[in-house]
C-alpha cells in the first residue's frame, strides 16, 4: 500500500460480531483517535477461521498480517505493540493468507470473501468482480449455458443436480415470463457458508444472479433469504440497492439488452422452505407445502412459469465460470464431482470454520488436520455430515472421501457441507430420536409417511431408551425408516431416516445392542 | 354495524397492506412488519389483512399458523432464541436451554413471569462453528455458557430501560 492511512479489517460476519467484533472496531476507532493516529478502518467479511474471530488484519507492504481472536480489552495492547506496523503480539498470526488453514484451501467460490469490502463495488471490481458477468453479457444465452454445462458445477444446495442442464432446460421453454429464484434458506445446521458469503461477498451473488437470467431469459430474480440471518438480509438488501444505482440491475444493463432486477423476501422460521417447492410457495405468499413433481420448476416453477432455483454458491459461482473459463473450474475435483466445496466445520471443533477444497478431501483431512480435533479437548465420537437429515458417521469411517459419489457410496451425502463434531458424551440415541423430532416439528404435514412417520419416529425410539421390547422395536423402527425413505414427497421426510439408521448402524451399543 | 367494523379495522395493518399494493403474495413480508410493528398478530390485525388482501381469513390462518415466526401471543419485553440444532447439542445448547427455563422460569415458547422475558427455540442461527449460539433482542451471540447468557440477558434488559 502506498500513501494514505494504514487499513485495519475488521468483519462485519455475523458470527464475528457473536463474539465480540462491532465492540473491537469500536475500540479500536477510539484508541486511534485517541492516540491521534490516521486510519481506515474496513468491515470485511470474515476469513472463515471463525475461531479466530473477531480477527483483526492490518494492511502491511507485504500483505495483511492477523490478529485474533481479539477482545475488547486487547486493543490498547494492541497498539501498544505496534500492530499499525505488524508488530508482534501474542494474538499475532503472521501473515493472514500463510495461515496454515487458510494457505491449504482452494479459494474459488470465497476468493473474495474476507479480502473485501462486501458493499464497496470498487473493491470487488477490483478483485476480479464483474468480469464475469461482463463476459456473460458479451456472449449469447445458449453459449452461457455451454459454459455452465461444460465446467460440471452441481447444484450446492445439497441435491447436486447438474447446474447447466437446469438452465438448459429453463432457455428451452417459451414463456413471456421466467424467474431466477436463489435459494438462500440455509437453515441445515452445521452450514454457515451461504450466511458468510452473503456477508462477506455480497456482489458476486448479485453477478450470478444477472448471469442466469440473461442465460435463460428471466428478467426478474428473488433471494429467498432466511429470517434468522438478519445481518445477511441487511447486507444483500444493500447490495440491491448499490447495484441498481449503479446501472447493473435494472432496464438494459450496461446496454446490453438485458434487463434484470432482483427482490429480496424474508423466510418465516419453516426449515422445510429450503425444499425448493416448498420455497416457491412461500415466494407466493402461501403455506410451504412441498409440491408433487413433475413438473420440475424449470419448465413450471413460480407463479407457473419457467424458473431456475439455485442455491446461493451455485449462483455466486458461475461468474468464476465465465470469467476463468468452465475448464478451469472443471480441474478441480474428482470423478462425477467437479469443482470444489466450500465445507462448514461446525461442533465440537477447535479450528470451526470455512474450508473451501476440491471435491476428494477426506472427511479425516477436514475434522483432523483442519479442525485440529474437539475444541472441548475429548475425543471425537461421530461426524453428522450433510445437516440433520445426513448420516451419523464414526471416526472408523473418516477416510471417506468428501464427493458426492464416495459419500453415497457410504450411506452418507454432502447435503450442503455442513461437519458437525461430537465429542464422546454424545448418546447417539438421543440424536436419532432428534432427527425424528426435528422432522416432527419441521415437516409441513402435506404426505402421510413424514407428518405421521416422524411421530411415531419418535415414540418407537422412545420405547426403545426405555428399554421396552428393544429387538422388536428397532425392526418398527427400521421398516418405519424404510417406509419414509421410499414414500415420502420430498428429501425431509425421506432422509429423516439417514441420521436415524446410520445412528443405529455404527452405534448398536446406544441403543442397547 | 359501522361500529363493529371500525373496531375491527387495525389502522397499521391497512397501511403496511398498501405498500405492498395489496399483493397477496406479499403476504409472509406483510405479516412481518406488522408483527415488527406490534409485537404480534392480532386478530384485528388478521382480519384486515384478509380484506385488503381480498384472501379468506381462513388462508391467512393457514399461512400464519405454519411459520415459527408468526406470533399469535403478545410478546414479552424481552426474547431470547437459543440455538437446539446438532451443531449447538454438541457443545452444550440442551443444558443451556435447561439453565434458562429454570432461570427465568419460563417454559420454551413461552413468556416467564410478568412477561419479562421469552424462551423460543430456533433450529440454526448459522453460527455454527462458535455454538452454542442466541439471539437476544436481535442480536447474535456465540460461545454462550450459562454465566455469559445470564450477564447478556442483564445487559439486554438494561440497556432498553436506559432506553
């Protein structure tokens, strides 16, 4: 950096500010004040090595040296230290991007994330933003979706279906009116990465977004954004606003003949409005009742006409594919997975945070050399892997590796990436009897085996804690499981069932095997 | 009749319909600022959605009683999400919960004594990596223990008496 005054980053993440960030930057703000020093002080998005966070960088020649996790009671160490000057501290981690967790990720999707400014459109031009879309606005609809096809990106939501065949099919229809619909309700737990690329990348949503709706021919596009994420809700509806004052949502972007503009609508607390049937629904203003398919969204989706739902990563994607080419991307991964996964460590972790890698990491690599084991210090017992409705997997079964075919492979899936870890005191039938109540209370009542399969779920795992007639019970329980995986409408009443028998599968002795 | 009419008539609900040009499938955004407004949803409230709207009471019924978000009660002064997903479970969030109840006496959706506070259970703030997680008032925080909720909490509470 040269001239001006020196740059301190301080995330305006969400689970940045959980712990303690809007208190640092205030603090900071005042010490410098006080000590009557010049800086600029930056709300980043995070880096993802949440447990750092609040993670203070300064901008040096060299790059940005870390600091974390700050307290508010640090900051006045702090520059007492020197930091303004990377000075050593005992909250010094050297240079932010040699951070061994972070120097070890394969950054496509975040690239941006924690580098800049989310709501500074200089900023993200001037780390590569636009030039996708710029390049998707040069070119026809059908070789946009080429470009898609051809780097092998897969719906990140969880289902994995491949995202270019999608948006083919949606180009295809004749309709006077299409949508885009971005799927931002993460509520899996254990996932965080749509939260903090919300936060932390804001634009690069918005770009990916115009990109799919110049592809297929959409003009308008909503972000069903989750009501539990209220500094995303207010980051995006800014964002919206930057990018229609600036020409880029709006009538003729950049007079390309495509005209494309976005809304933003507030979930209601229905972990089923993930389901993207469901989720148009309730972008219509109704119940979040899962629908009978076909016909796929694609071809009849919101208010009956051609839609494309993506989840927020898919969507923030595809500008990289456009810019980078789909080759690029499409080197990363393995076998029938391309690209990589942003994966959420989350639990009882030490390092919890975001690791984008190629698809083929192994879960061992992720819990192990990244999350650095159990942040209560205990050992590790079981990894649910894919939210609640992923399997329940033992440290025996960590070599497996992290792609959407080894996994199913498994008994498990990736679902959206979550990692959540539980350390030894964790009774595994008390996490299935969870999983069927979390279906109990979130399922939205419309198919019999889900609605009434999750209640008697529940009382049958009951009866088996108690004691009572464990062998007949668990054969209940299993044909129950099988009933709901084969009958029911959607993934909620039909994955109910993986937490639960992966549960009793890997850990008999829980349930008095 | 008028009267009855007039009685029913909920001024703030009307106008939050207008501004959304009465579009029914504005509904869930509606139903949110006026429960942000209120505190709640009342029955007069409800019903002057219906008519704006021009939808049977009974849709709005269907809608509001099938999100967790929609509030059929008065709220008490404070609330309190805490986090009960798995990632939360597995750091501490059931001992949490339970440690709340008992403190503040109030039973999880529901409000405790002179409707001071309310317990409401959420299934993921997405804070995972720092659980367990709450929301106080509107605001996040993580690596919640039992002595950190409690100093929150006071705080929460004093801060809106300071006004």
């Amino acid at each position: 950096m040269v001239g001006g005054p020196i740059r301190i980053y301080v995330p305006c993440d969400a689970a940045a500010i959980s712990v303690g960030a809007d208190d640092v930057a205030a603090s900071i703000r005042r010490e410098a004040n006080r000590r009557k020093i010049d800086l600029e002080l930056i709300r980043n998005g995070s880096r993802g090595m949440l447990w750092l966070e609040p993670l203070v960088e300064v901008e040096t020649g060299d790059g940005r040296i870390a600091y974390g996790p700050v307290a508010d009671g640090d900051v006045a160490s702090l520059f007492d230290a020197d930091f303004l000057s990377g000075g050593d501290h005992a909250l010094a981690h050297g240079m932010t991007e040699q951070i061994a967790y972070f120097a070890r990720q394969e950054r496509v999707t975040f690239a941006r994330c924690g580098v800049i400014d989310p709501l500074c459109l200089a900023d993200f031009e001037a780390h590569g933003g636009l030039l996708g879309l710029r390049k998707a606005l040069a070119i026809s609809p059908t070789e946009i979706v080429d470009v898609v096809v051809a780097s092998g990106l897969r719906g990140r939501g969880g289902a994995g279906f491949p995202t270019g065949i999608k948006w083919k099919t949606a180009l295809e229809q004749l309709s006077d009116e299409k949508y885009i619909c971005c799927n931002a309700d993460e509520g899996d737990s254990g996932t965080f990465a749509d939260r903090m690329l919300m936060e932390g990348d804001s634009f690069s949503l918005l770009e990916g977004m115009v990109i799919a709706g110049r592809a297929v021919g959409a003009a308008t596009g909503y972000i069903y954004l989750r009501s539990e994420y209220p500094h995303a809700i207010k980051t995006m509806r800014c964002a919206v606003d930057i990018w229609r004052e600036a020409g880029l949502l709006g009538d003729d972007i950049e007079r390309s003949g495509t005209s494309f503009d976005i809304h933003i609508r507030v979930g209601a607390g229905a972990y089923i409005c993930g389901e993207e049937s469901s989720m148009l629904e309730s972008l219509e203003g109704k119940r979040g009742e899962v629908k009978v398919k076909p016909p796929i969204p694609a071809i009849s989706g919101l208010f009956g006409k051609p839609t494309i739902v993506n989840n927020v990563l898919t969507l923030a994607t595809t500008p990289f594919l456009l810019a980078k080419g789909a080759a690029h991307y499409n080197n990363f991964g393995v076998g029938g997975s391309r690209g990589t996964q942003p994966f959420q460590l989350a639990g009882d972790v030490a390092r919890g945070g975001l690791v984008e890698k190629a698809f083929g990491v192994t879960l061992r690599e992720l819990v192990e050399d990244f999350g650095g084991g159990t942040r209560s210090g205990k050992p590790i017992r079981a990894v649910q892997a894919g939210g609640p409705l992923g399997a329940y997997i033992p440290t025996r079964g960590f070599d497996v590796e992290m792609d959407y075919e080894a996994l199913a492979k498994a008994g498990a899936m990736l679902g959206h990436g979550g990692v959540v870890v539980f350390n030894d005191t964790v009774d595994m039938a008390h996490q299935a009897r969870f999983a069927m109540e979390f279906c109990e209370i979130e399922s939205c009542g419309k198919c019999t085996p889900c609605r009434i399969g999750a209640v008697r779920g529940k009382e049958t795992i009951d009866k088996i804690i108690a004691g009572e007639n464990r062998a007949e019970n668990l054969e209940v329980l299993d044909n129950l499981c099988d009933l709901m995986t084969n009958a029911s409408l959607c993934a909620m009443g039909g994955l109910t069932p993986m937490p639960v028998q992966s549960a009793v599968k890997h850990f008999p002795e829980d349930f008095g095997g | 009749m008028a009267a009855l009419i007039d009685k029913l008539e909920h001024a703030p609900a009307r106008l939050i319909c207008g501004r959304h040009d009465n579009r029914p499938d504005a509904l869930l955004e509606i139903l949110h600022e006026v429960q942000t407004a209120e505190g709640w949803l009342s029955d007069d409230a409800l019903r002057t959605i219906a008519d704006a709207l021009n939808i049977s009471r009974a849709e709005i019924h269907g809608v509001v009683s099938f999100y967790h978000d929609y509030k059929r009660r008065e709220s008490a002064k404070h609330c309190i999400k805490l986090c009960r997903a798995e990632a939360c479970q597995a750091v501490g969030a059931e001992a949490l919960a339970a440690h709340a109840e008992k403190k503040w006496n109030a039973p999880t959706s529901g409000n405790g004594a002179d409707n001071q506070i309310e317990l409401e259970a959420v299934y993921c703030l997405g804070n995972c990596a720092l659980g367990p997680s709450a929301m106080i008032d509107g605001e996040l925080f993580g690596r919640v223990t039992p002595e950190r909720l409690d100093a929150l909490a006071e705080q929460s509470i004093e801060k809106a008496e300071r006004g």
